[in-house]
C-alpha cells in the first residue's frame, strides 16, 4: 500500500493483536480491509471508521426493547478520554471500532504519547508501521505526539521496526524494548542518532547489543560524532550479556549525562570497565553490577569516586567484594540510600560497622547469604541507622534473635524483614511484631504466624 492509501484509510484494528483466524475476525466480520497473512500470525489491519450506530441484528433487537442511551454514553468527552488514557493500545484500537463517537474519541492526540505493545506472537514491526502512518496524518512522515514506546517481550520485533520509530518519531523520549533479543547494535544506532531527546532506554534481554553510539564508526572512535553528545538518563543494559570494557567504555563517553545505570549480569564487565565509567559519568546515582563476577574491592575504590551524589547501589553476587570495598563506598558515599549486597560472603561485621557509622541516612540493606555478619553487625547497625525501612538477613547464618531484638528496639519504621533460613526463635519475631507494628516478616518458622 502507498503511503496516501494508508492515510485514506483510518484505524488499526485488534488484528494488530489477535491472529486473522480467531472469533472475531471471521469471515471479514468488522473489516472493510485486511491484509493477507499466514494463518495464526499476528498482522496489521486497517478499517475505515465504523458507523454511526452498530449494524449487528442482536444489538439491534436489543435496541427495540431499550431505546434509552446507554450509562457511559452519557460520560461528556474529557471523561471519556480520561478512561481510555488507561488503556494499552491494543485495548485503545478496539475502543475504536465501537461507534463512531468512541472513534474520534479514541484517536484524541492526547492518548497517543504512548505506544505499548505486548506478546511474543504479534507482528510489532507491521503494527508501528500501521500506527505511526495513522498518526502522521496531520505532519506527513513526523508524529510529533509520540514520546513512549514500549514493546517489551515482543521476540518478533526487529531492526525494521526501530528504524520505524527513528525515522518518525523525533521527539520520542522513553523506549523499552527489554526481552527483544533480534535488536542490534544498528538500530539502537539509528534511534539514538534520529532521536535527541530521548532520555530512557531499556534494553534489558537485548543479547546483540554490546554498544550505545551515535554510529558505527563513532563506536570506534571515542569521540562523538562531531562533538554531539547522547541525552540518555535511565539505560538498562540488564542481561546483555556481550557488553565488554570497551563496549562500556564508549557508552560513558557518548552518554555523560547518565544518571541510572543497570548493568546486571553483564558478566564479562570488570573494574576495568568501571574505571572507564567514572571518568565520563559522574554524574550517576543509581548503579547496578550485580552478578558481574570479576567486579573486585578495586571496582568499589572507582564507584566510591561518585562520592555523595550515588544513592543506590547493587553489588549482589559480586564474590570478590569484601568488606575493603565496602569501607571505600561507605568513607565517600555518605548519602547512600539502598544497599544491595546479598551474597557477598566476603563481608564481616566490620564491613557493616563502617557502613552503619558512616551511611547514617541508609534506608535499605539487603547482607542476605553473608554467613559472617552477626549480632555484632547488627547492633552497629540499631545504634547508627535509625531510618532503616527494609532489611534482608535471607540465610545469615550467624543471626540470632537477639540481633533483631535490637534492631527492633531502634529502628521503628521498619516495614520489611526478611529472616527467611535464619535461627530465630518466635519470641524473637513477636518482639519485632510488638515494636515494629507496621514490619512485613518474611520468614520460614512455621511457628509464627
């Protein structure tokens, strides 16, 4: 189809969810056109706009017996739209079809900021095709209204289907194609470079992806492409698991204006990488390497150089952290707000002594699977951290009841405690219950309830 077909012609229908072969898609019933396609595959379609009053013989006859208009039909239209802006999109194109009231309604420009798309079977790169020709119609070729897509989970979106994006949608400022493992380096390429204003990007699951570039041959050379910078904020490169040192490296230096950064499981990064990062970013408060198994104590004296502007940070599984890492983030990271370092069976009682001291704001620990914190660890922690909301002592061995005595006894607002594998008596959890009325416990003692 031309491009001025497409425009002629008006909505995408539920076809762009359902498959062509299920109930309400038979035989052409609420089609005027369709195109073909594999039986049980997910396309697009497009319909003209549906009539005034709805033409099936049972709605008919049920019209003769009640002729008083419907409850929500009496809604005035700023209502109306404000319900459909809770719809996905899928849920919005059907609304779409109903009248031709809900018609007009549906494709107000102000529900259309976003694109959400879900499902492992549905044609996504057809659907943006067809979506974004329908919100062109008032700027050829420029839908200026669209600033979110998400299409997480769609395992048949490709690089055609970002570059549908990148050519049309300039002033698109969040994409989340997490679990879309057919995505490579080029397409992000092509968004990022058509796309300026974007600011989130979530690309978590991506395999392929090892790089975030103006372009190839920007990727290479360090340097920007004459002297432009990527706006990127939020970058979740959770799962890929191909990103290197040098991968990271250009990303910190095209994206200095990082603010959160997510790299789980991205197993070959090292404290090499991490070294690359603080040079460019420094401006990040949100950081994660958990599972990044060769990241060391000499990757936490790095992260320790973002001093009081990090808040959370996430070491969890990071096996060669001990509590001389820990000492380094807790002496310059003195806002911190949320720690996560279950399963670093480095960490003693002295790590948590220094932390406690120093990270008196703390509001979250996870020190989950370190059988050597005990007691000790935490009363530093009772006697220091008054405003700890959430604690995780998931298989610490060396916990008692008494520890979560005096934790109780001093943290009051605490809301969460997770004690799950741990030696603690009921008498124990009863105190925490008493002192700690608005605590969620989690625990594995079938005593207790």
């Amino acid at each position: 189809d031309s491009d001025l077909s497409m425009r002629t012609l008006s909505t995408p229908s539920p076809a762009l969810i359902f498959p062509p072969n299920s109930p309400g898609f038979q035989n052409g019933r609420g089609s005027s056109t369709s195109s073909s396609s594999v039986t049980g595959e997910t396309v697009a379609m497009v319909h003209s706009p549906p009539p005034t009053r709805l033409t099936h013989p049972l709605i008919r006859l049920a019209s003769k017996h009640q002729k008083e208009q419907a409850n929500i039909d009496r809604l005035p239209d700023h209502a109306m739209i404000q319900i459909f802006s809770f719809l996905p999109t899928n849920q919005l194109c059907r609304c779409a079809r109903v009248c031709r009231r809900w018609y007009n309604l549906a494709w107000d420009p102000r529900l259309w900021r976003t694109i959400r798309l879900t499902g492992e079977t549905i044609n996504v790169d057809r659907a943006l095709k067809v979506l974004t020709r329908r919100l062109c119609q008032d700027t050829p070729n420029v839908c200026l209204m669209l600033e979110t897509v998400i299409v997480s989970g769609c395992r048949r979106l490709t690089d055609r289907g970002l570059y549908t994006i990148a050519q049309c949608c300039p002033e698109l400022r969040r994409l989340e194609v997490s679990g879309c493992y057919n995505i490579s380096n080029e397409a992000v390429f092509d968004v990022v470079s058509l796309c300026p204003n974007l600011e989130h990007l979530d690309v978590s699951g991506c395999s392929k992806v090892t790089c975030i570039s103006l372009t190839r041959e920007a990727s290479i050379k360090l340097s920007p492409l004459h002297g432009k910078q990527i706006s990127i904020r939020y970058l979740d490169m959770t799962d890929c698991f191909v990103l290197e040192d040098e991968g990271l490296h250009t990303i910190a230096a095209h994206c200095t204006q990082l603010t959160h950064l997510y790299l789980r499981r991205c197993v070959r990064i090292t404290d090499e990488g991490l070294r690359y990062l603080m040079i460019y970013c420094t401006s990040v408060k949100e950081l994660s390497v958990s599972d990044c198994r060769f990241v060391s104590d000499f990757g936490m004296r790095e992260i320790a150089k973002l001093e009081s502007r990090l808040r959370y940070l996430s070491i969890a599984h990071c096996g060669r952290i001990t509590d001389v890492g820990i000492r380094y983030i807790a002496k310059y990271c003195s806002k911190l707000r949320y720690l996560n370092a279950r399963g670093c069976e480095g960490i003693t009682d002295h790590g948590v002594e220094y932390l406690a001291k120093n990270c008196t704001k703390l509001k979250s620990l996870d020190i989950g699977k370190c059988p050597l914190v005990s007691d000790a660890g935490l009363e530093f922690l009772a006697l220091n951290c008054f405003n700890l909301k959430r604690l995780s002592l998931k298989s610490c061995e060396s916990i008692t009841g008494q520890g979560l005595q005096i934790v109780a006894a001093n943290c009051f607002d605490l809301q969460m405690l997770n004690v799950q594998d741990c030696e603690v008596s009921v008498d124990a959890l009863r105190f925490v219950k008493r002192h700690c009325k608005r605590c969620i416990i989690e625990h594995t003692n079938p005593a207790f309830f």
